[in-house]
C-alpha cells in the first residue's frame, strides 16, 4: 500500500521539518531515513522521492538503501503481522512450502502488506522455537509444528475475529 496524495500532504510539512536539519548530503540518508520512517511508520515511494530531492540524490539510490536494510519497509504494517520462519529447521522441516501458501493465496510477499491493510508478510530467520519447526508468530504469538493448510486456517482464523490476539491458539 502506498499513500494516497491527501495522507502525503499531511506528513509532507513534518517530512520536510525533518529534512531542514541536514544539510543534504548522502552520509545523512540513513538517519534521515530513520526520522522519516518514525513519522510515517514506514516508507512509501512518494516520501522516498521527497527525501531524494532533498538531499540531492536519485531516486534509486534511496530506494536501494530502504530495500537493503530490514529495518526500513517500503509497506505500512497490518493489522496481523505474519512472520514466518526461514531458519534451518524451519526450512528442512517445509517452511518454503507454508511460505509458496501464504503468497498465493494473500497476493504479498515478504515485507509486503494486504491492500486492505489486514495482513503483512515478513520471512525472518530463527524464532527461537526450532523445537516447534516450522514456526511461525502472528502479531508476536507463536504457532508451530505447521504444515501450508495449517498455516492459512491459522491466518484465516486471525482475519475472520476466530482468534483474538490475547486467545492461546
Ligand atoms: S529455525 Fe525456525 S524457529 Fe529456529
């Protein structure tokens, strides 16, 4: 999901608040970067330009260092925040399978968002419970031992109000 022009035109005057304290030059992206972000809460394309007008540089160039950091995301969050695993137990135990599932079928890849803003998709590595492999969290509660049909009936579930986020699965 992007910002549509009228939610750009409400940060752009803070955006640009944040901008006037560099002096525009490349060594201050990233920090400048982390402002942006912490004021949008992610960082769409349209404020990307912005920041690379700014500080003088092409637009590639910011939009290289947003993908190359898993800090920086390109997508608002939704509502549940998949993330699935893709360390090695995970992965001998069929995480690329569950993940293949997820994509199909919800239309986003990792680091994306839902349009309507329901579900996000993260791959991350290792969570900590390689004893339940594959895992994965969704808004931070782990669930495991999984297999891709287990895995969307768990999604579903989250996005049809059948498991409410302080409920044990
Ligand atoms: S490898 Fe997936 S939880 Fe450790």
């Amino acid at each position: 999901m992007s910002l549509n022009v009228k939610e750009l035109r409400e940060y752009e005057p803070e955006l640009m608040n944040i901008l006037k304290k560099y002096s525009g030059s490349e060594y201050e992206l990233i920090e400048v970067l982390h402002e942006a972000q912490e004021l949008i809460g992610y960082l769409p394309k349209e404020a990307q330009k912005i920041i690379a007008r700014q500080l003088d540089l092409a637009p590639g160039r910011v939009s290289s260092v947003v993908s190359f950091y898993n800090h920086f995301s390109e997508y608002s969050k939704g509502e549940f925040q998949v993330s699935l695993c893709k360390g090695t137990a995970c992965y001998v135990k069929g995480s690329q399978e569950i993940i293949e599932k997820i994509e199909n079928k919800y239309g986003i890849k990792s680091g994306q968002t839902t349009e309507d803003g329901k579900l996000s998709l993260n791959i991350v590595r290792c969570l900590g419970a390689c004893g339940l492999s594959p895992v994965m969290t969704v808004n931070g509660k782990a669930h495991g031992l999984l297999n891709p049909e287990k895995a969307v009936k768990i999604i579903d579930s989250y996005l049809n109000g059948k498991i409410k986020e302080e409920e044990n699965a």
